[in-house]
C-alpha cells in the first residue's frame, strides 16, 4: 500500500513538472514571437509612370519574423494631395515578404529582396510589387533601412515606383 502511494505522489509529481515544463516552453515561444516583431515608421516617395513626379508620404510597417531569413509585413501608407491634406489616412495598403540574401559585417548589415500585393484605397485598385533593399542595424533593438520597389497594377493603371526609409524598431 506505501508503495502504491509512493508510485502515485511520484506520477502525480511527474505530470506537474511536465505540465509546469510545457506552460515554460509556450512562455518562452511566445515571447520568441514578441522579439521578432518590428514597427517602422517609414517616409515614401512615390514616383508617378517610374520615371515621373515624386509625391512624398509617411505611414507605419509592421512586420513578423518567420526564422532568421524571412518576414511577414503589412504597411499603411498616407500620401500628400497637393489640393488636399485632409484626405484619406490610410491612401495604399501593402503585405508583403521580405527575404534577405546576403548579411555582411558580423550581420550589421543586410540585403534583401520583397515582393507583395499592394491596394490603393483611394482607386479602388489592386497591384503588386517586387523590389530590393538594404538594412543596417545599429543596435539589437534599431535598425535603419531602405528599399526600393516597382509595381505593377491591375485595371489599366500605369506602373509606378516606390522608394521607402525605415527605422526599424524590434522589442
């Protein structure tokens, strides 16, 4: 009977330590996720037929990590309306990946392709983009970075061009 009761506490005593080692992995995969999401403010230069005038703009980057080459952003983009400024805050929508390709400098300094379907609110009119840039981190949590993209659109729309900073905060 002791040793039946010993077998019990000791099986008992197991599940909580696999219990209390499986709630410490999900704790420590939650906030792997929470690392490897960025915010950037972003300031655009949007170039009308590629080669044509340039409209200048803001807007916010969100972005998420899937491993240590590849991420998942979303960005909301408001441009200036020389007629104007109180339009619309969110004038194109972008998701898109970004994938680097080459990392320099102890991995200070990156390259990177992306490529993404974009929307502009204000048209009605959806396209997509396909482009090349490059990151600098300056420290583990800031990292400054530049990209430029062609894109393409659908419903007769002309290509343009889109030239992008960012500073690329990580928590």
């Amino acid at each position: 009977m002791r040793t039946m009761r010993t077998i019990l506490l000791l099986a008992v005593a197991l599940a909580i330590v696999k219990v209390c080692n499986a709630r410490a992995a999900d704790a420590r995969a939650t906030a792997r996720f929470i690392d490897s999401i960025t915010v950037a403010p972003v300031a655009v230069l949007k170039g009308a037929d590629i080669t044509g005038e340039h409209t200048f703009g803001t807007g916010l980057d969100l972005g998420a990590a899937v491993n240590p080459f590849v991420s998942v952003h979303v960005s909301a983009l408001g441009f200036e309306n020389p007629d104007d400024w109180r339009g619309s805050s969110v004038d194109e929508s972008e998701l898109y990946g970004r994938a680097k390709f080459a990392r320099f400098a102890n991995e200070s300094f990156s390259l990177y392709g992306k490529g993404g379907a974009v929307r502009d609110w204000g048209e009605d009119v959806w396209g997509f983009s396909a482009g090349l840039g490059a990151e600098l981190r300056v420290s583990q949590h800031v990292a400054l970075a530049s990209d430029y993209s062609l894109r393409a659109w659908f419903k007769g729309r002309d290509k343009d061009s889109l030239a992008r900073a960012l500073v690329n905060v990580r928590f």
